[in-house]
C-alpha cells in the first residue's frame, strides 16, 4: 500500500518545434514579377507549469513520464504564418519544487499562483518573403524553424503548511487534525493508517487561520529511508510550527518519553535545521490514561528543554481550542513559510560539431544550415551579451568563418543562420 503515496517523479518535457518558413511568389493575372510572399512558420508550443490546489500527490506522474508540446505549423503562400503549436500544460500540487535531473539544482518552486515556462517552443522560420532586399528581390530560400527547448526534471513535493503534526503512528495525529479543522482523514486503529499527508485549515478566529499537515507517522529509522518514513520528512521541511502528537494513554505499551526522544533523533538525523523548528508538545488521549505518572513523566521531561505541553483528548475535544489559540500565537512570532529560490543556471548546450554545415549563395547572402547549428541557435538568448560572446566563440571554434572565407565572402556580405542575419565583418 505504500506505493500509493507518490512525492518525486522524474519526468522528460519537450517544446513544439518551430513551423518552417515558405518558398513561395506572388502569382496574379496582369501583374508581373508579384514577389515573395512565403509566410512565416509558427512558433512551437511550451511546456507550462501551473499549480492545482485540488493535487496532493505526484501520483499523475507515476505512469505517464514523457510530455511534447505540440509542433509549429509551416507557413503557406499569401503571406499566410502557420498556426503556432499549443502550449502543454502540465498541472502540479502546490508545493511542488522542480530540479535539473542532472544536477539536482531547483528551476523553481511552485508555490505561487503563477504559470511557470519551464520549455519555450522553439521560433518559427522566416518565409522568403523576410528576405526581399532592393538587391535581393527575389529571394529562393526560407528559413526552417527552430527545435523547442528540452528537459529531463525531477518533480518534487514538500507541503505547503504553516503546522506539521509529528509523532509514532496511531497516536492520533490524525484525530487531532479532524477535530480542529475540516480535513476529513482516513482513521482506523492500526499503524500507518495514514499513507499520505493530509492537509487542514484552522479557523481559529476572524481573520486567523493556518495550515495543518498530519505527516504519517515516522518510525525509527526513518531518517536513513526505513519503512515510509524518508518521504515524509521531506514534507516537515517547510513548516514554521511542529506539533508532537504522544500517546500518554500507555494503551499500547509504549513509553511516551522514549516515543519523543525518538522522534526528535530521527529528525536531527534527517535534518539538523529540522530539529531545531520550535515545537509545541500534545500529551494525547488523556480521556483513556490508565496511569497519570506516564503524563507526569513527559511533563518533566519536556518542559526543562523548552517545549510547552498540552494535555488533551482530540477523541473527546478535550483541551483542543487550548491547542489551537497556542498555536495562532506561537504562527504570529514566527517568519512565513519557506520559499526555495532558484539555483539552476543553463548550461551551454553539448554540441557534436562533426557533421558538417550547409552553405549555400544567394545575391551575396551566405545561407548556413545545419543540425548542430540548430541546436545551438535554439539555446542561445541573443538579447544576453555573454551568449552571443559564446554563439561566436562556438562558430570560431568550428570553422564556419573560415569556410565562409574559403568560399569567397567580403565585408558586407550578409550572412543568414535560421532567424538571424548579419554584415560579414571580417
């Protein structure tokens, strides 16, 4: 059953090709040498991110991992552009944080309400009609449009909420969760009931309400990814305030104090800025405590380390509107939930310069074509100096200049590559 609960995906994306751009000319009765009219190719589709509040699992991404926008439509005569591709959209929990397969590095967090572009669709060709110059008035080629942006991502989740409700299984986080807010979790009286998070807002008053996360229940070992434990860390990692649910009840035979201790080392392990998270601590299920020195005991055992304790039944809602103005006022003192900024910078693309580019002249203007060349147009940002630097660099390094010199170009020829031309300065 653990399977259910899905948090990471990794998953491949892909942006429309560009439409290619028309050879084609004006052809009307009485009307000689019309001129080029080849309309332009439409720009491929992008890939969008955007958040939908009714996800609370990666569980979409489980079976379906490759996602290709659609294509740009070529363009026609009469000027007509072809049709630009549809963006994808791809609907994520919010939450989710996206990361470079390769370097794990974050692209962005979607914790916003805003689409994010995670591949632009590649531009489509100029028709020839682009290319008609006073020296140039017929112009016999158009431009193939460019290959949309790629890439492989991990997808992960770490909720969103302000509380996180921490503890052994079956110690009632779950109960707890129901009674102080709307969530309507699954409940029943054996371990790992929960096997994914559930999420709750409190009402505590008007204008004053927070997110409740009842995380599944960590087990030991947890930190090191035994039982389900590893994955639901992952989702405490953001929230402000940790609720530790204990059983004082001695129902089970547990000892409460051993259970807290527990619980507070697995997550040091996992994470010693976690472990540092202020926490508030839920004696829990007081109404059925056969022994009150179990109750006692956790008191005297958490209170000299700081943490302030409520004894309470979330079964009988004894002592829980206690909990939750508690908690409202621990929320007010602390900073918001964490937002992770982006730490992901473009690479320069690989390029496998080997095979070899097509070069064509046409009055004076230098056709370049070629499969590497495409590539690596389409990764190119020309409005950002240091990527035209590199653009140059890499036509340096693989001799276009110089076969363009072999061939015979001057200052002041043009030089066409896809959507760009330029003066030949030598």
């Amino acid at each position: 059953m653990a399977a259910a609960f899905i948090d990471t995906a990794r998953i491949s994306v892909r942006a429309g090709k560009g439409g290619n751009g028309a050879v084609a000319f004006h052809r009307e009765k009485y009307v000689a040498a019309g001129g080029p009219d080849g309309g332009d190719g439409g720009d491929g589709g992008s890939i969008v991110l955007v958040v939908d509040d009714n996800m609370s699992t990666l569980m979409d991404f489980r079976y379906k991992r490759k996602y290709v926008a659609e294509n740009g439509m070529d363009g026609q005569g009469a000027r007509r552009n072809g049709r630009a591709g549809k963006p994808l959209t791809i609907r994520v929990p919010r939450g989710t944080l996206v990361r470079d397969a390769e370097t794990n590095e974050i692209i962005k967090d979607m914790s916003d309400a805003e689409p994010f572009v995670l591949c632009r669709g590649g531009r489509g060709g100029w028709g020839n009609s682009h290319f008609a110059t006073p020296t140039r008035q017929v112009p016999r080629f158009a431009k193939a449009g460019l290959e949309g942006e790629s890439h492989d991502v991990i997808l992960e989740l770490k909720l969103l909420a302000d509380v996180g409700l921490i503890g052994f299984p079956n110690v009632g986080k779950s109960t707890l969760l129901s009674v102080v807010s709307k969530a309507r979790p699954k409940i029943a009286n054996y371990h790992f009931t929960t096997l994914f998070p559930n999420l709750g807002v409190v009402y505590v008053d008007e204008g004053v309400s927070f997110v409740m996360a009842d995380i599944p229940g960590i087990i030991e070992g947890a930190s090191e990814g035994a039982g389900l434990g590893h994955d639901f860390l992952r989702h405490i990692d953001r929230c402000r305030l940790l609720v530790h649910v204990v059983d004082v009840s001695g129902s089970e035979g547990r000892d409460p104090v051993a259970d807290f201790d527990a619980i507070n080392a697995e997550l040091a392990q996992y994470s010693p800025q976690l472990a540092t998270r202020p926490q508030l601590v839920v004696a829990n299920k007081i109404d059925i405590m056969a022994d009150e020195s179990l109750l006692d005991a956790l008191r005297a055992h958490v209170e000299p380390l700081g943490y302030p304790i409520f004894a309470l039944s979330a079964a009988s809602h004894t002592g829980t509107r206690e909990l939750t103005l508690a908690i409202a006022e621990k929320l007010s003192t602390l900073p918001p939930v964490t937002v992770y900024e982006p730490e992901y910078v473009p690479r320069p693309p690989k390029i496998d310069a080997s095979e070899p580019l097509e070069i064509t002249v046409e009055d004076n203007t230098y056709i370049v074509s070629g499969k590497w060349l495409e590539r690596l147009m389409s990764n190119i940002n020309f409005s950002d100096y240091e990527s035209r630097m590199y653009f140059d660099k890499m036509l340096r390094e693989n001799g276009v200049f110089s076969q363009l010199e072999a061939m015979g170009i001057q200052d002041g020829d043009i030089v066409s590559m896809y959507n760009l031309e330029f003066e030949y300065q030598h």
